[in-house]
C-alpha cells in the first residue's frame, strides 16, 4: 500500500527517541533526571484556571468565530501595542490551537510548491517539517557559536535566490536562548525589505527574556516591515498554559483572512473555554509570570554555572526562553567504556544509560556536537543532573 509521499517525507520528533527511553528507564523505576522538558514545570495560575471554570459555567461551550472571540482579539492587539508600540486591528489577530498551529496557518498560507524558506539553524524541530508540509523548500543558514547562534544580514545574503519567499526567525530562540538586539534584527529587516521576503516572526518566548533585556519584533521596523512581517505568539509557555492549546498570529488583513479561511475548514474555532482562559491570561493580572520569570532567571545562572564548571562542555549565557545550548565539541572523539563519542546523538544516549539523565541531542535542531538542556525543572534536580553529567564526562578518556 502506497501512503502519501508528503506524509512519510515528515520524520518522527527527535527529541522522542530519547524521550521514549527516557520512559522506559522510569517505568523500570530508574530515577532519571530529564532536561527535555518544552513546558514550564508551574502550574497554571489560578485566576486563569477559575476564568476557564467560569465559562464553562456561563455556558460559552460553544463554536466561537473560526479567528477567535472578539474579547480575545482585542486582548492580542492591546498586548502588542502596550508592550510593542506595534498598531494591529483585531481582525489582523487570528487565534488558533496553539502556536504551533498558527505557524501551520501561516506556512500554509504563504507557500507555493517550490517556495524556499530560510530558516538559521540552530532552529526549532518543527519548523522544517512544517514547511515541507506546506510544499516548501527548508533552506537551512548554519550559524556558529561566535556569532552567538545567529544570523545576520550578510549571512542570510548568500541564500536568498528568486524563489526566497520567507525567513523565519525565533527570538528568544529554542533551542539556543538567545535574543537579537535592535542592531542585528535591523540589518535582517532592511535585507528583507529590499527583497521582499516575508518573516515568520515566531515571539512564543517573548516574555521569558533576562536581565532586563527587552524584546524587539521585527515588526517594529516601519510600516513595510510591518507588512512582511508575520508574528507568531501564543500563552502556553509565558502562563504555563501549554495544554490548553491557544497560539495566533498578528499580520497584515489579507493573510488574517486567507488564514481564517483555512482555519474554518481545517479545525474550525480555537476551544472555547481556552479562549475565556487565554483572555484572562493576558488581561488580568500579571504577578505569577513575574514570579516564573525570576525563578527561571535564577536557575538559568545556575544551570550556566554548573555546565561551564564542566571541563569539556561549555554554553554561551542564554538571554531568553528556558533552555541551555551546550557545546560539546571538547568531549566528541573521546571514548566512554570503549565507545567513541562520536556525535550528540551518542553522548545522550551512553549519558542516559549510565547516568540516567535525559538531554536532548542537537541533530534535530540541525546542528552537530551539541545538547539542549531545558532548566524549567526544579533546583534540585538541575544540581543533581549537572553532577551526575559531570561524573559522565569526568569518565571520558
Ligand atoms: N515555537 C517554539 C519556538 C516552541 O518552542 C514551541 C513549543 O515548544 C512552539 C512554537 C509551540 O507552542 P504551542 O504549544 O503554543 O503550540
């Protein structure tokens, strides 16, 4: 039996290899320490949680508009005006199952078949998949560790061809935490602009940024930017919502509506009750991600702390998000037991089975001879992990 070509070209997510052994180790009652997880470990606040319970009880249980309610909309472009001088119309506002869903809307909507995309590697495991989905070519901008994981103007220069559609840009980035200043995300801009590439904006981690850095969408940079300029935001990870699925999208009209329409036949509405959720979430009060933010603030220093005592490892201070990119070029080529070190992939996977640490490998972010490591776990559990790593590679010959 034949199955479709653009189906079987999807691969499985490479974080679930090592995730499904991960599983396997505890259910056998190991005690294994993970530091693959992409959610928060906080609950969701209260306030949000009970206007949930409220709609529910108001009996808003039922389809709402395919691009989301009114109230919620307006929340959405209320936020980036505040937060962002940026000036949207609620109709420029499309809300959906998350944002990784607002990002299948948007490549959908933007790709004809043979369309390529740029997209800086490191970059997040679903963009490529997504894209080749949608019809278009992934063209992978490698980045290095001294430029900090990022791309500039005269990077992104050498692959733009006629059938450049698209950059995609993640800033705070997953999996390397960093966050483009002012300068760098002009230069990208002006690039942009002068070629007339559309950037996928995706901002999930806007909130979750440090020392007193502050977030700059690349929409910021004129009205044309604006234009071109496709954000991606959603609640899951700045409010611990990552369950209750709700992402969108800021743009310009015309894609909104192209958006809606295939929104409508695809999944209809966004769910109701999460919707009512999300709208608190970003209406009412902002205390619990103040307070997720500092904590995450204080176990980044200590997590970049612990790694770079490691003599073989090391990572650059991540600025944003919840994850630690750690290079492990000192140790690859080395031996463990007799078993040569010879990718990402192998250290996690003797690290697993000897330590019981659960990281991830950098092949599926599309890069070599690193791991991520996400802190949103407890302090405690960041101590004991970074020791047993450091007993891993102290065993290195
Ligand atoms: N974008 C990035 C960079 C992410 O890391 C994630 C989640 O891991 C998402 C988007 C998806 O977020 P959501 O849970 O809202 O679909």
């Amino acid at each position: 039996m034949k199955y479709s070509q653009k189906a079987l070209n999807i691969s499985a997510s490479p974080t679930l290899a090592i995730d499904s052994l991960a599983k396997k180790l505890k259910e056998a009652g190991e005690n294994v320490i993970g530091f693959g997880a992409g959610e928060p470990d906080f609950d969701t606040p209260d306030n949000i949680k009970y206007a949930a319970v409220s709609a529910i009880v108001k009996g808003y249980t039922k389809y709402t508009p395919v691009a989301g309610i009114s109230c919620l909309k307006e929340a959405v472009a209320k936020y980036y005006k505040e937060n962002y001088a940026l000036d949207y119309s609620p109709d420029e506002v499309v809300v959906s199952n998350g944002a990784k869903h607002s990002l299948m809307n948007v490549f959908f909507a933007l790709l004809n078949e043979g369309d390529e995309v740029l997209l800086p590697s490191p970059y997040w495991v679903t963009y490529p998949e997504l894209i080749k989905l949608a019809g278009g070519k992934v063209v992978v901008v490698p980045t290095a560790k001294e430029s900090n994981y990022k791309v500039s103007g005269r990077d992104l220069q050498k692959y733009i061809t006629s059938k450049t559609k698209a950059l995609v840009l993640n800033s705070p980035s997953n999996p390397s935490g960093m966050v483009y200043t002012y300068e760098e995300l002009r230069e990208i801009v002006e690039l942009c602009i002068q070629n007339e590439i559309f950037i996928i904006s995706d901002e999930i981690y806007d909130k979750l940024i440090y020392d007193g850095k502050k977030h700059i969408s690349p929409a910021s940079f004129g009205e044309k930017a604006k234009e071109l300029t496709i954000i991606v935001n959603g609640v899951s990870k700045s409010y611990a919502m990552t369950g209750w699925r709700i992402g969108y999208t800021l743009s310009n009209k015309e894609l909104a509506k192209i958006m809606t329409n295939l929104q409508s036949h695809t999944t209809s509405n966004p769910n109701s009750i999460a919707q009512y959720a999300a709208y608190e979430a970003l209406s009412g009060p902002q205390e619990s991600l103040k307070k997720m933010v500092q904590e995450f603030a204080k176990r980044r220093d200590l997590i970049y702390e612990l790694v770079n005592e490691i003599e073989g490892l090391s990572s650059i201070k991540p600025q944003g998000a919840f994850y630690i990119w750690v290079d492990l070029s000192g140790v690859i080529g080395k031996s463990f037991e007799g078993k040569v070190i010879d990718s990402a992939n192998t250290f996690a996977k003797l690290l697993l089975e000897n330590e019981k640490v659960a990281v991830v490998p950098s092949e599926g972010f599309g890069m070599e001879n690193h791991i991520r490591l996400s802190y949103a776990t407890s302090v405690q559990n960041i101590k004991e992990g970074l020791a047993r790593i450091k007993r891993f590679v102290e065993k290195l010959k």
